[in-house]
C-alpha cells in the first residue's frame, strides 16, 4: 500500500472518532508514524486530503453502479442490486459515513462540493439509466419522479440504519425498496416533474463532463499514476490519442475501455467513456 494511502485510511478512522474538524494534521501523521514534511509530500493540506478522501468515496460508488448498468444483469435485478450495493458500502464504511451525517458534516473545500456535485449528475444519469431499463416506456413519464422516488428512500433508509446501528439483512432491506419503487411504478397516474422542470433546476449537468475536454483532462491526470503498469499506461495513451481525433472510433474506444472497467480509479472516467459512446452511437 501506498504511502498517501495509508494517509488517507488513517484519516478516515480518526475521522470516524473524533469528527473532520476536532482531527489535525499532527493527528494523522502520529497515527501514521510519519512527519509532517511526509504528509505533505502526499497532501498539500487538510483540504486536499478531504478532496482525495471524497474522490476515493465517490470512484467506489460509481464503480457499484457501473457494475449494476452491465448489460448481463437481468433488468428485474438492477434495482435491487442498487440498493442493496450502495446500503453494502454503507456497512463497510459505517463508521465515517454515519459521523458525518451524525454531525451533519458540511463540506466548505469548493474542489469537494465541485465533487460532489458532480457525482450527483452521474448518479442521476445512472438511475434513469436504470429506470429505463427496468420500466421501459411505461416509466418514460414518471422517470423523474421515481428517480427523486429512489434518492429519497436510499437517503432516509441511511439516516435510519446510520441512527439505529445494528446488523441488517441488506439483501432484504433492497427487495423491500425495490417493491415500493415498483408499485409507484406500476400504480401511479400522475407525475409532477417534467424534463423541463427537472432541467431547469441548477444541478450540474451530465453533458457538462460527457465531453472530450473533460474526460482528456481525467485520462491525463490519470496517466502520471500508472507509468510501472504498461498495459494500464498503454490503454491511457492509446484512449487519449483516439478521443482527440475528429471521430473517435466506437469498437477502438470500447475495447480500451474493457481494458480499465475493473480498476476502482478509472470508474468515472468508465462511466463517461461508456456516455460518450452512447451520444456517439445516438448521433450516427
């Protein structure tokens, strides 16, 4: 392991103790066994290890829902697998995800809301990806609704399990949610949220990081890490030189992408590679 690794892990449990703010820097490389000179060869701040820490939450979640939008998960699984995926990731890291809900943590790093946000627009993409492949045309009008419908009940159902903590039976708990969502799905004759209204609210939209701009920049800060893996180095270099042609090729790119979908670090640049293609194949 790493040595910014190890950082992190033991700033996640001090975390867990004793809350972001009551935690100092000498707190962590004591943990560590390391000085402060160390530390700052991996973080240039307490901020910067936040945003590393956020991004290394947010890489294990989206990995979850690339796994859940794989075509060889049978449609009537794929709600229930969010589920139960993401409250899975709950119980591994229970202890820092309930401190800051416990502490109702606000973020103040711009580069951690910037984040976050942006992990919002991709969970909102991957859920009605997921509605349209579970409902098809008859969750076409309702798609927003349940998408809210299913954020709503993922949050309150962690602020439940965070503030009564014992040992749950997931697999249950998704089943159960998955039916609630279903019976919306099924039953309901009206929606209240439109593809204007839902367009028109101020999130940060998925067509903002589907671009080549963006996803050269991921892939670029990406390469500096994997120089000791060729396959990996090689898979980057070869990305990087067809997205920055006119046409990218479909195959060439899908190919690529098979080379890195199992790797936690590449998971959203998996995710908008895989977006890309799709606006790519829409076009043509």
């Amino acid at each position: 392991m790493s040595k910014k690794n190890i950082i992190m892990e033991k700033a996640i449990e001090l975390f867990s103790k004793k809350g972001v703010e009551s935690t100092s820097i000498q707190d962590i490389t004591e943990a560590c066994g390391i000085s402060k000179g160390a530390f700052y060869l991996s973080f240039k701040s307490k901020d910067d290890l936040l945003v590393e820490i956020t991004d290394y939450f947010i890489k294990k979640f989206i990995a979850v829902q690339n796994k859940i939008l794989d075509d060889n998960i049978p449609v009537d699984e794929k709600l229930p697998k969010f589920f139960y995926f993401n409250f899975k990731l709950l119980e591994e890291h229970y202890s820092f995800i309930s401190m800051c809900m416990r502490e109702n943590f606000q973020p103040m790093n711009n580069e951690v809301i910037k984040k976050i946000k942006e992990f919002n627009a991709i969970q909102h993409e991957a859920l009605l990806s997921i509605i349209h492949q579970t409902y098809g045309n008859r969750g076409e009008q309702l798609k927003y609704d349940l998408l809210l419908v299913v954020r709503g009940l993922l949050v309150s159902y962690t602020e439940f399990i965070t503030t009564h903590p014992q040992k749950y039976n997931l697999e249950r708990l998704a089943d159960c949610l998955a039916e609630k969502v279903n019976i919306i799905a099924e039953h309901s004759k009206l929606h209240f949220v439109t593809e204007q209204l839902w367009n028109s609210i101020s999130y940060t939209h998925i067509e903002e990081m589907v671009s080549k701009e963006y996803i050269l920049s991921l892939l670029e800060q990406l390469d500096s890490q994997y120089k000791e893996m060729p396959l990996i180095e090689e898979s980057i270099a070869l990305l990087m030189e067809e997205m920055k042609k006119e046409r990218p090729r479909l195959a060439i790119l899908n190919g690529l992408v098979s080379n890195l979908e199992n790797l936690e670090d590449f998971s959203l640049v998996v995710f908008l590679l895989k977006q890309y293609v799709l606006n790519l194949q829409t076009v043509s």
